[in-house]
C-alpha cells in the first residue's frame, strides 16, 4: 500500500438488466509517509453556544491531496477538504456551534492523525456560577491566591480557565448543606500584573464537553510592581450607625487613578485622581449610609494610566462600627419577629379545627411551650444589651 493507492473508492454490480446504483464511498488513507498534521481552532476550542468556530489543518505544503476530519464517536470522517494548489491548509467551519458539535476531533491526510483537539460548548447549562477570590483581590508579584467558584446547580465538576489558553484547573466539586456546589482552587501563583482575567463553569461527568454560562470575569491585582516609592495614605474615622462614609486616598506621586479594596471581598472599586493646592493627588471613595457590613480593613492603591501596574497598597484603615443602636434594634426586630411567629401559630390552630385530637393538643402545647421560651429567651437577652 503505497500514497498512490490513496483516495476515493465506489464499487458497481452488473445484472441482465444492466449497473446498480453507486455503493456508499471507502475512503483509503495511508498513514506514516508524511509528518501528521497540526490542527487548532480559532477564536479559541472553547466556544459558547451559537457562535462560530473554524477549525485549521496544517500539514506538509504540497504534499497533501486532501484532508479528512474525524469526531471522536462518528463511524467515518466527519468532513474532508481538498486545500488549494499549492496550499498544505484545510479550514472546517462550524456555524454555529450546537451542542452535539462538542467533543474530540483530529485530522489526517496521507498521514498518520493529528493530536486530539477537544472543543467544548458553553452555555449549555443556564445560570452563572460565582468566582471569587478567597481573603483579597489584590496580591503581591509571586504571591497566591485561593479562588472559590460556587453555583446553585449539583454540578460534578468545576474548570477555571484564565487569559493563558494553556492554564486550566478542574477538581471535583463539594456540596454543602445549602444545596450548592463549590470547587476551591488554591495556590494560584500570580508573577505579573497581567494573570486573569479568571472565570470559571461548572458541568457533568456524563457531559464532559458541555459547560455552564461563564462566571462574570474575575481581575487579580499584582500590587508593588510600581516602581515608586511614594505609597498612598489613608484617612477614615470612627463612624456610628446611619452616618455617611466617606475614605480619603492621597499620594505626592501624580498617579492618575485610585483603587478601594476591602480585606475578605474580591471586588476592587476604581475611582479617578485629583490635584489639590498642595500639590497632592487624592481621590475620595464613597460608600453610603453606614452599617455592619462597611465595617472592615481596607486600602489604597494607586496606578498610571498608561500602565497596568500598581503601586504597593497603603498602610490598612480599620472602619470601626459603633454596635449599642444596631444591638438595640436588631433584638427589637428579632423580639418582634418571635411575638409575630406565635400570632400566626395561633391563627393557625383556629383555622385548622376548633376540637383538634389529643395529640394535636399536645402539638399546639408543645409548639407554645418552645414559642413561649424562645420569647423569654428574647427578652433576657434584650435586658443585657440595655444594661450594657
């Protein structure tokens, strides 16, 4: 078996009434007389759904009659292309990309097959997971970071994926007890300012292939990658429940934007720079009325326009929340929750049946017992915060 016996083959039957019709085609293909073929697909082998996908065969220039492309599970080639003289490359257009286009795909020509390309269809399941970085969004050159992808849908398995085609990381998922699913990808080292962004799916054992929507990008910040020295300052003060939050960052360097991070969020809230009279450039960094969630570390970064990295952050600001009123009033919402509870056990029992069986009896007095000591329990712990 030689190239020359490569090719297309039909086979016909003679009767007394003359041909058959045509046979189904054989496709002969020698293998290991050329170099295998690359083969690639652009934008990139992970494609949402309804978008379009090329995938590229490249092969020895001049040497290749044809193409042939096979999908993993088809019985024969999945397409073939005939590139032309003296080209050595073969275009596959996928338009658009469905879900039984996912899966894995080489392709030959009088050659042995290419590597396997694996294309994979997003959007498949509806509902975007959530990614997110574990402590802070802001690290330093070479330092980690751990990132937690979380959805609502029992999913067997979750990938991250980051700017690099090359970098992924799939573990097992874990359930927890709130019917959700999560995957931790930790010791994720970030030597530069351009790592991310990350996003992350989820999908199924059965379905490897067919991945969720993609979470909203995730943004790591290399921090200290500025090479001056001015770090930025910090100014914040003590705040009770109800006032406006207003922080303050300031730095000699005329840096051209700020940026806001608290310590155990992921989000970075970016801001412009002005110059004051003293020749300092600050921004201000509004955050509303106050309440318990405000409260917390943050710091300051600073970065050129024209450049991607920032400045080393700040020296931390502790916002301190004065707790006597939110106390006060989280007891009282809680008081009142526990007496409305009790009313509406009661109407309950009206409306189920006047004469309720012995044992409903002891249900509706078991019921008011634990009623009547969980408001007993209220009200005490009610006592020791107005002592307080």
């Amino acid at each position: 078996m030689t190239e020359l016996n490569a090719g297309r083959y039909h086979c016909y039957s003679y009767t007394s009434i003359g041909w058959t019709e045509c046979s189904t085609t054989l496709e002969l293909v020698v293998t290991g007389k050329l170099k295998k073929p690359t083969l690639r697909a652009w934008p990139g082998s992970v494609i949402a759904s309804g978008n379009n996908v090329t995938i590229l065969c490249k092969g020895t220039k001049g040497k290749q009659p044809m193409y042939f492309l096979y999908k993993e599970g088809s019985p024969g080639p999945w397409d073939s292309q005939t590139p032309k003289d003296p080209g050595n490359k073969a275009m596959f257009s996928i338009a658009p990309m469905e879900q039984h286009h996912a899966g894995k795909y080489n392709s030959a020509g009088w050659t042995e097959r290419s590597d396997t390309l694996e294309l994979v269809v997003t959007g498949v399941h509806h509902g975007k997971p959530t990614l997110s970085a574990l402590s802070s969004p802001v690290v330093t050159p070479g330092g980690n970071v751990t990132l937690k992808c979380v959805s609502s849908k029992g999913y067997d398995w979750f990938i991250l994926t980051g700017a690099d085609p090359n970098f992924s990381r799939s573990p097992k998922a874990q359930f927890i007890c709130t019917g959700q699913s999560l995957a931790l990808f930790p010791e994720i080292t970030l030597a530069s300012s351009k790592t991310g962004p990350f996003r992350c799916y989820g999908y199924y054992t059965n379905t490897p292939h067919m991945w969720s929507e993609a979470s909203d990008p995730l943004e790591i910040h290399v921090s200290g990658l500025s090479k001056n020295r001015s770090l930025p300052t910090f100014k914040g003060p003590v705040l009770a429940p109800g006032e406006k939050l207003i922080l303050k960052c300031s730095s000699k360097t005329s840096y051209d934007r700020f940026a806001l991070f608290k310590k155990g969020e992921s989000g970075l809230t970016q801001v412009s720079v002005h110059q004051s009279q003293d020749g300092h450039f600050h921004a201000n960094f509004t955050l509303g009325s106050v309440n318990s969630s405000i409260g917390g570390q943050y710091r300051c970064l600073g970065a050129h326009s024209s450049s991607s990295e920032w400045s080393a952050p700040s020296d931390p600001l502790d916002i301190l929340i004065t707790v006597s009123q939110l106390q006060d009033h989280t007891v009282e919402n809680i008081i009142r929750m526990g007496i409305s509870g009790l009313i509406l056990t009661v109407l309950g029992i009206l409306l189920f049946g006047l004469a309720p069986a012995r044992k409903d009896l002891d249900c509706i007095q078991e019921v008011k017992m634990r009623d009547d000591h969980r408001l007993a329990s209220l009200l005490s712990l009610k006592n020791k915060f107005v002592n307080i």
